[in-house]
C-alpha cells in the first residue's frame, strides 16, 4: 500500500458537501444511493455501482435517503485507465463481493484490508476498463515468486492460513491464485500449503525436535496428529 491510500467506509447523508483532491477517488455503492456531479457531469452511485473520480475534478455529493459508500483514496497511476468522460467505469460483478469483504474487514480491523484491498480493487476495476481498450497483443502474467511465499507462509503457522491469505500475499483474487498455483506447481493451492507445512515439520523432525514442539512450531492439533500426517506422506 502506497503513504497516499487509504480504504475506507463513508456514510453520506441528505447534507450536500463539495471539494477536490490531488489524487483518485474510488467510490463503490454499497448501500442508499448517493447523487455526484463530477466536473459538471451528473452521475448516480447504487450498490454495486461505482466512480472514479480523477484528480483535481471538483465534485459535488448528497444523499437524500443516506448511503454508504466503499472509498479508496488512492495515487496508483493506474487509475488512470479507470476514468473516461463520464468519469464512470461500471465494476464488474466481482468488485461488488469484494467490496463486501473488504468493507466487513475494516469493520473488524482487519490489517489486511488497508494492505491489500487497493490494489485487488484495481485489479478487479481494471478487468472491467479494458473492455474499452483497443485489444493489446500478447501479455506477459505477473511473475509469483513462491520461494518468498513459501518464506512468508512458513512464519505463519501459528495461524490458519487461507488461500485468500496467500492471494493477497501476491496481489490476485483467491480463484486467480488457485488457478495459478495449480498451473505452475501441479496441486491446488491447499495441497500446495499442507505440503509446505508438512515439508517444514519433517525437517524438524529430522534435526531431533521433540514431536510436541514440531507440531506446535507447524501448526498441527496434536502431535498424534503430525505424526499420522508424517505416515500417511511415507505410504504415498
């Protein structure tokens, strides 16, 4: 996350208000409907709508019934390809659960949201922009440098790891992760993880470690539990 992002839940009211900023602003609807005028353009945000506000545009806001929007303040250059003369990219459909997760986990305070969510939101805003944009010729997919995931997982054992914890280690969605995962390294992403896991308590066990503290170290329920894993792995 850049200095300059910030994720946020917004509740705007009947109570008009107007400003400009130096950098992008980012609105998803999730709730009400909040009525913009954009650099002289009027425009509607309802839940599952969105706006991309460029900037320097001066823009005017109210909501008659209230609303609640999802707002990213952001200076990723990116955004760029998000505005057009409507100052309006509608998000594709998987923005708008997404919106919802990220708005529950800043709710919770959940550290990951602020770290992570602006840049899945650009990713998921930009699937819908370059619709518009003249078809590029071949692209290279960003490069997963799994060794240093492997490095960051192994830190993390005293946790239940998710495939969405490890999607947003490297910037894509938990489904572009697990396809990912399976095309470079041949197993889905949680078998990839339980081979991690288990990798990382054999060598433990290898270097004498006490079977209690290896399972504690990796994350097992018990150590009769590391041990039938560690069985099961030689019988395969």
């Amino acid at each position: 996350m850049t200095p300059t992002e910030s994720l946020s839940l917004r509740h705007y009211s009947a109570s008009p208000g107007s400003h400009s900023h130096d950098h992008f602003q980012i609105l998803l609807g999730l709730s009400g409907t909040l009525d913009l005028e954009v650099a002289g353009h009027g425009m509607r945000v309802s839940p599952g709508g969105g706006c991309v506000i460029a900037p320097g545009d001066r823009h005017d806001f109210e909501s008659s019934r209230g609303s609640v929007c999802l707002v990213l303040d952001s200076a990723r250059p990116g955004w760029a390809h998000c505005t057009g003369q409507r100052h309006r990219i509608t998000p594709p459909a998987s923005a708008l659960p997404l919106a919802h997760y990220l708005a529950g986990a800043l709710e919770q305070g959940r550290p990951l949201a602020q770290a992570h969510g602006p840049a899945l939101l650009l990713e998921a805003w930009l699937g819908s922009a370059r619709a518009d944009l003249p078809t590029p010729g071949p692209t290279r997919r960003r490069a997963i440098d799994w060794p240093a995931l492997q490095q960051w997982a192994a830190q993390q054992w005293h946790r239940e790891l998710t495939v969405a914890d490890l999607a947003a280690q490297v910037y894509l969605s938990p489904s572009q992760f697990a396809a990912r995962c399976r095309d470079e390294n041949g197993v889905g992403a949680i078998a990839w993880l339980r081979g991690l896991r288990l990798a990382q308590a054999r060598v433990l066990r290898n270097a004498g470690m006490a079977v209690a503290e290896v399972a504690r170290r990796t994350g097992y329920r018990s150590p009769s539990a590391l041990t039938a894993a560690l069985r099961r792995a030689q019988h395969r």
